[in-house]
C-alpha cells in the first residue's frame, strides 16, 4: 500500500511573543489578505489551511477588516480554512479549571457562528498538558488530540532531540485521564514544522523530501504521514500545489495530499494498529532530562499569575455564581457582559503571555487588560449585591438598625471573619452646605453598638474608630449624588453562610459586645492560636506549627532560601558556586499589629545579604546564546541587602495561618522561595491541577538531568504520610517542589531574570521583579492526606473572598438566610455556578478528586428540575434525583424550569 503524505498548511499564531501584539497582528492581517487572495484564484488548488486552533485571530482580523467577514465565513463553511476548538491556545496548567472550560466553550461557540470548527484538540506548543484533557476534549465531542510537547525531548529554537527513549515508540498513542476517557494522540514528533517551506525546485526538493520522510516513518504507526507546512507566525507558502506536483513526480510510491486534519485523521483512524501505547494523565516531559520542560515559566514575572488569579476567581467564584443567584430571584442574566469580561481575560492566558516568556512590552501591555477586567468585576460585583440585597426582607430593623448581607458565592458552606467598611450615617451635599457636613458628623455622638444575627443571637465583631469621608451615590435615575460619611471598619465571624446562599446581620444600637484590644508590642517568641493551630515563632522568623486535634508538631517551618538564577524566563538554572542564603539562623524583628478574639495579626522582618547580580560571565552567555543548562556564571561578589518584611494573620476560624510577604527586591538574577520541612515521609505527593488533585513523584525518573525538579501548581501543593498532612495553599504562587530528604514543600515566591530565552537573545530587564514584590499563601496542617482529610475544602476557599454588603431596612420577597442551591455533594469539588451560554437553564460544575464512586443530589428551588449536562452545556435526558459520580469525573448538571 502506498504511503501517504498528509501537508497541512498552518501558521502558529503566538499573538504576542517576541513582538508586542500589534507588531504581530500587522504580520497576521498580510497572512490573512494573502490566505484569501489564495482561495480567489481561479483553477486554484491551494486546498485548505489550519487557522491554529484559535478563533480570537478572527477577531484580531475583523476589528481591521471587518468588510472581509462574510468572505472568511464563506472559507470556514466551505472547509478550506479551518478555525477552532479553542478561543485562544492557552497555557493549560497556569489557567483555571473553568477557564480551560471557557476557552473550549466560547471557541466552539464561536465556531458555529462562523459555519464549521476543526474537532481536534489543538495543542500545538502548550507547555505540557494537564491529565483531565481528554476528559474535557471527549465531553466537548472531540476524540483526538495533537501536541507538540510533553512525550518527547525539545531542545533550542524546537528542535527535537533524536533519542527514540520516550513514552510512546510512536508518534500516534491513546492518551487517558484518569477517570478513563481517552482520546487519539498525535504528537508532533519532529515538530510542527516538519513539512515547512518544501521546495519546488526539482534537486531541493530531493534532498528535502529524502531527509523528511525518513524522519516522519521513523515515528508513524500507519502508512499516514503527517507533514506541517508552517511554523511560528510563518507566511504563506503560495506555491505549495506546485511543491506537492514536484514532490509526486520524485516519489510515485507515496501519495502527496495537500490536506487537513479532518482528512488526515480519518485516514489514520483507518490504519491504526490494534495495540497503541496507553499514556496515562498528564504530558510533562518527565522521561527526559528535565532540561526543556519549561515548567519554570510557572515562576516568571509572578505578578502575572497573582493578577490573573485574581481575576479568575472574580469572575468564576464571585461575579458568574451572584449573577446566577440574581437571575433565581427573577433578574436578567447579564451573558455578555460576563462573556466580554471572560474574553478580554483570556486574551491574557495564550501560553506566551500568562507564561511571561515574552518582552517587557508585552506584559505592560497584559497589565492594563487585567486592570480592565478587575475593574468590570468588582462594579458588576457590586451592582448584583446590591440587586440581591434590595429583595431581601430586612423590616424588622429600626431606622437606626444597619442591615448587613453576607453572600457566599461558593459550593461550601462558610464560617469565617469578614470585614466592612459601614456608613454609620451620611448626610448628602443637597442636605447641608459640602463645607459643614464634616464639622457635622465629627462632632455628633456614635452610639454604642452591637451586632446579632437573623435569629437576634449576638455576634462577636470589633470595630475601629469612625472616620469621616467623601463619597459619592450613581443613582439609574438622577444626577450624582456627593456626601460625607462618617464610617468604621467593622469585623465580625459570619457562622453558618449557605453555600449558594447568604445571611442577613444587623448592627444596632446597644451595649458594645467586643472591644479592639490595644496590641502594639514587640515580644520574643511570639505566640499565636485558635481552635485549631498553635504557632510558636523562633527568633529568625521560623515557627513550629501545633495542628491541635492530634498535637502533631511541624518544627522549623517558614525557612527563606535565595539562591542565584542564570536561566531565561521559560527554565530555571542555579547559578555555580554560592550555596543557597537562607534566613535560618538569623535574627528577625518581631511587632503584633493587632490582637484580638477575632485576629491576630504578626510582623516580622528579616534582613539577607545576597548578591546583587549574576558575574559578568553571564552576560557573555547571553551574547553568545549559551543554552542554559551549559551556563557556568557565578554570583557576584557584590552584595546587597533583600528586606523580606513577612505579615502573618490568624483569624477565628482559620485551620492554619496566613501570610503575606513584602520583597524589597533590589538584586537580579536570583530565586527566592519559602521552605517548609515537613518532616513526612513519602515517595509521592500531591498538588492541584485542571479538574483534579494530582498524584506525582517526588523524585524523578532516571532520565532526568536537571537538579531542580519543580512542578506546577492551581491553587496548592500538599505531602502527607499515613498519618498527617501539611497543605500550602497559594494566591498565584504556581510553582514548587519538594525537596528530598525530609519532605520539604518549596514554594518560589520571586524569580528574577533578564532575557526571555528560546530562539535568540531577547533582553527583558522587566523580568527581574524589581522593586516591591508580595506573595500570599496559606499552610494547613492536617490528620491523613489531602482528600481524606477534606483539607482541600479549605485550601480552595483561600482568597475566595464572601460578599458582604451594607443594605436598608426594607421590604422584600426573600427571607433573612436564603441557600439558592440545594447539594449533597460533601466529597465533590465545585468549580462553577452559571447560567447556560444560549438558554436559560442553570449550570452547575463539580470534579470527583477521588477514586471512589460518589453520589450528588442538587436541587433548586422554584421547581427547576436538573439534568446530566456537559462541558459545552448540551441538554440530555438524562435526570436523576441521585446522580452517581464516577472516579475523577467532571461532572456538570443543568437545571431547566418546570413549566
């Protein structure tokens, strides 16, 4: 049977990378006019071109050419070019869950508008693939996928290295998640680029075609060879019929098909031999030498993790579920808006960008996005809380009485201490002359307070002295309304918070519950404790942490380490010589900031000495494009001084404390990290990852090279043995490692680097972090491991804040606690509350993180009945009134309104 080559012809479209986005985009729209000029020949047979995956380039192209739209939707109906899956090609481990959802959602949505989308999962260059891929590709109706990285070695500029020692002897395998979906994969075994601008010429043509099909059948299982005409922002190869004509008039035993991957895959499915290689999870590069994972990306320019993290959890953990308990109460649901602000977000997550492997402009320029879309959350948030709480039914309360809503967002229920800022009175400027409100409010008597719950039972809260400001109302009907206020911060513990639900507070006159205890003071072994943690800090700022419900002692926890980085953006490599500066030993400055039942709250400060720089050797290997494994530069023999200021705070509540660090970062070329020795014993751990909590090595196999073996992390990282646990919960902090010997869980709060790396030597002196530079994370002690102990409950509710909103006493429809949605799902994990992207049916989302079978029972009141859904929202028949949930499954239910 003659063999067959399959030319794709494509371009990867990195939006911004090494350009800034419009300097890319300028080359796109001339790839674009040229695609189409192409496809207007007469007698033409320039077949068909793969857009990348990606439907965002559409709109790249419209906002220029708008007139050009129905044209391009005529190609898309007509499969000569081929759009989609996608929105955008995303990293897949520094993105959310539900992002990764969104992204597969709005692109296949977009695909139907534009007539037809490319089934397959797309992962041209992604930077290892999370394990629950084909999960959610088999979910969303797509059974193959195509990646470039995770099973094989690449190396500088792409290349791929020769060694046939990898998962798969070919380049077709079954790739499986852990609930067992799988799905075809085709890895790019020479690169996406394996079949690039193929000579006409007759003698080029020869030596070309000789060299490439040696290199595709040395990998093929089937006769079916996939060559990729493209690669990164590459033109338009317009001869290529004239180089397949040349091509088969060389080699009349092969078959040269200018083709598509609709055709391609077909023809492969049809070959396929009965046994392919089973890999199983995630695609990480682990059986290589650990040199080219670029897993470190996961620690450069962290600014950009924590700012999408923010906003993530602004959308999908705040915004999306409260705009779905407004649309329950008889609101409109504000689709797009929400899917503007999803989509202005996502262009922030193609791999390059949330990476933060490009140049500084790049990410100037992600900065303003993430600031648009905080901006559109927190007034969206704002406006459904005050919506929500209008129909609330607060009555009872007295004039003077302060009605207070807390909203809980999340599939949990919650018990924890909130802080407001409450308008105890304000007086409008059309009230009095501006000039004498605050001479006013100043001089008029504030009552005592205090605070009961719904039931009347009172509430512990503190509240600091009142201060009087300017504000302002944006009423729908009128002009905009200034004032003074005179306001306090007021925190209190909200027990008792529905899941999907809120409850009602009231701040009312009367004799003072709980005073701010006056806790300015610097102390020596400084003590901390709750219900459930005891923390005894040692003079260098280390602390032993007490998990009271066993007495288990975590000693020495808390430890910095620096130690110099001479690598790029995408890896990190130590520098020679220095051994790591760690603070253990040194002498740290202690002060409480606040002291009360409800918090505790401790500073310290350290002060390291370090290098200030890498040696000079450095920036010869730059020059010189030393690839960075075979880097030799030191640290400088210069010193300077990094000002690590640590606050810790442990709240009534909390099962472990949280901190925040301030890095006065005035060196370059160096990696900070926080250590936590726990002192367990294990060989595996565990961490979070796209709809699942990961178990992987904590050594890595024999093929590995590289000292450093960090990992990715969503939201934490855990270790346990057969009796305890200690789990680090972060706020954009994604990359870790466990270090051998005594269980150390190693989280890199800064990495300070100056070139982006990869295929030339691109300065990027904004990568080094200078200046003030914070991280945030939490650490949960706990019997067993992670899911056992259901630790994770709390670890995915860090920084996932409650809505607490000041209201009126007013009547309304809806009682004083309100839960929206009923569940019974204590061992599932929730990720999603919305309403249905084209129909008004209620979406919920949760993944099993075990392998146990669970059962799920959610119901919504108002005689919604529910239904077994997807990824893509499609309504089945199939209802229960108790789902059972496979091992690992995403599971997501519609909820449509009985007529």
């Amino acid at each position: 049977m003659k063999k067959t080559a399959h030319i794709i012809s494509h371009s990867h479209w990195d939006r911004e990378w090494y350009l800034p986005f419009e300097k890319h985009r300028y080359y796109f729209i001339k790839l674009m006019n040229h695609l189409i000029e192409q496809f207007k020949k007469e007698e033409n047979s320039f077949r068909s071109f793969h857009l990348d995956g990606q439907t965002v380039l559409l709109e790249d192209y419209f906002d220029i050419h708008p007139e050009n739209r129905e044209i391009v939707k005529q190609l898309i109906k007509e499969k000569k070019l081929y759009i989609g899956p996608w929105y955008v090609l995303q990293d897949a481990f520094l993105t959310s869950s539900e992002a990764n959802v969104r992204n597969l959602l709005i692109g296949m949505n977009d695909t139907k508008a534009y007539g037809h989308a490319a089934k397959i999962g797309y992962f041209p260059d992604t930077f290892g693939i999370y394990g629950q891929a084909p999960q959610l590709l088999k979910q969303a109706g797509i059974d193959t996928a195509a990646f470039g990285r995770g099973v094989k070695p690449t190396g500088f500029n792409n290349t791929v290295s020769d060694t046939p020692d990898f998962e798969s002897p070919y380049s077709e395998m079954l790739w499986k998640s852990p609930d067992g979906s799988s799905v075809l994969g085709i890895l790019f075994a020479n690169w996406y680029s394996n079949g690039n601008e193929i000579p006409v010429e007759v003698e080029e043509a020869k030596a070309y075609w000789d060299k490439k099909l040696i290199d595709a059948e040395k990998y093929a299982s089937t006769n079916q060879l996939l060559f990729m005409n493209g690669c990164d922002h590459q033109p338009l190869q317009r001869d290529i019929p004239e180089a397949i004509e040349t091509a088969k008039a060389l080699y009349p035993d092969y078959a040269f098909n200018h083709s598509s991957f609709e055709e391609y895959v077909a023809a492969l499915k049809g070959s396929l031999p009965e046994k392919l290689q089973v890999i199983e999870g995630e695609l990480r590069n682990q059986r290589t030498d650990g040199w080219s994972t670029l897993v470190n990306t996961a620690s450069s320019r962290i600014y950009l993790k924590q700012w999408n993290n923010i906003c993530q959890t602004l959308l999908e953990k705040v915004a999306e579920p409260l705009a779905a308990m407004n649309f329950l109460i008889g609101k409109s649901y504000p689709r797009e808006y929400l899917r503007f602000m999803w989509k202005s977000l996502m262009k922030n997550h193609p791999h390059d960008s949330i990476c933060g492997c490009s140049v500084d402009e790049v990410h100037r320029e992600m900065m303003n996005r993430f600031e648009r879309v905080k901006q559109m959350g927190e007034i969206f948030v704002e406006e459904k809380a005050k919506e929500l709480a209008l129909t609330i039914d607060t009555s009872k309360a007295s004039k003077d009485d302060i009605p207070l809503v807390v909203m809980n967002t999340t599939g949990w229920e919650k018990n924890e201490v909130v802080t407001i800022t409450v308008d105890i009175e304000k007086v409008y400027f059309s009230q009095m002359h501006f000039e004498e409100i605050p001479a006013y409010l100043q001089n008029k008597e504030v009552p005592s307070y205090q605070l009961i719950d719904d039931h009347g039972d009172p509430v512990d809260f503190q509240i600091d002295a009142p201060t009087i400001e300017f504000d302002y109302d944006l009423p729908e009907d009128k002009f905009r309304q200034p004032f003074f206020a005179k306001r306090a911060r007021l925190s209190f513990f909200a027990s008792g918070i529905p899941s999907f639900g809120y409850k009602t507070f009231y701040l009312v006159p009367g004799e003072q519950r709980m005073q701010l205890q006056d806790a300015q003071s610097s102390i020596v072994g400084m003590v901390m404790e709750n219900d459930y943690v005891h923390l005894l800090f040692h003079e260098d700022g280390t602390y032993d942490l007490t998990h009271k419900g066993t007495g288990h002692i975590f000693r020495g926890l808390g430890i910095y380490e620096d130690t110099g980085d001479v690598g790029n953006e995408y890896m990190y490599k130590e520098a020679s010589g220095l051994d790591a500066i760690t603070s253990k030993g040194s002498q740290a400055k202690f002060t409480f900031l606040e002291k009360s039942d409800l918090r505790s709250t401790l500073e310290f400060t350290h002060t390291l000495t370090i290098p200030v720089s890498a040696d000079d050797r450095l920036a010869m290997e730059r020059n010189k494009l030393i690839w960075h494994k075979d880097r030799v530069a030191g640290r400088s023999s210069d010193k300077i001084p990094l000002t690590l200021r640590t606050v810790v705070t442990l709240e009534k509540g909390m099962k472990g404390p949280n901190f925040k660090l301030f890095i006065d970062n005035q060196a370059t070329d160096h990696r900070l990290r926080v250590l936590y020795p726990t002192g367990l014993k294990s060989d595996t751990h565990k961490a979070d990852s796209i709809f699942e909590i990961v178990t992987r090595p904590n050594i890595p196999k024999k093929e590995w090279e590289n000292p450093s073996f960090c990992h990715h992390l969503q939201r934490f990282s855990s270790i346990s043995d057969e009796k305890m646990g200690l789990t680090v919960a972060t706020a954009g902090l994604q990359e870790y490692e466990i270090l051998p010997g005594d269980g150390t869980v190693a989280i890199t709060v800064l990495r300070s680097v100056a070139e982006l790396g990869d295929w030339g030597y691109f300065p990027t002196p904004e990568a080094q972090c200078l200046g003030t530079q914070i991280a945030e994370w939490q650490v949960l002690p706990h019997e067993k491991d992670v899911i056992d102990s259901k630790a994770y409950v709390e670890a995915y509710q860090y920084k996932v804040p409650l809505t607490v909103i000041q209201t009126s006493p007013h009547k309304g429809a809806f009682p004083e606690t309100h839960q929206f949605v009923n569940t019974e799902a204590s061992d599932l994990v929730w990720t999603s509350l919305k309403v249905a992207e084209e129909r008004d049916d209620v979406i919920i989302r949760w993944f099993n993180p075990s392998e146990k079978k669970e059962n799920l029972k959610a119901t919504i009141n108002r005689n919604y009945q529910s239904y077994k859904s997807t990824i893509l929202e499609e309504r089945t028949n199939l209802t229960e009134d108790l789902y059972q949930i496979g091992k690992y499954e995403i599971i997501t239910l519609g909820f449509d309104k009985e007529e």
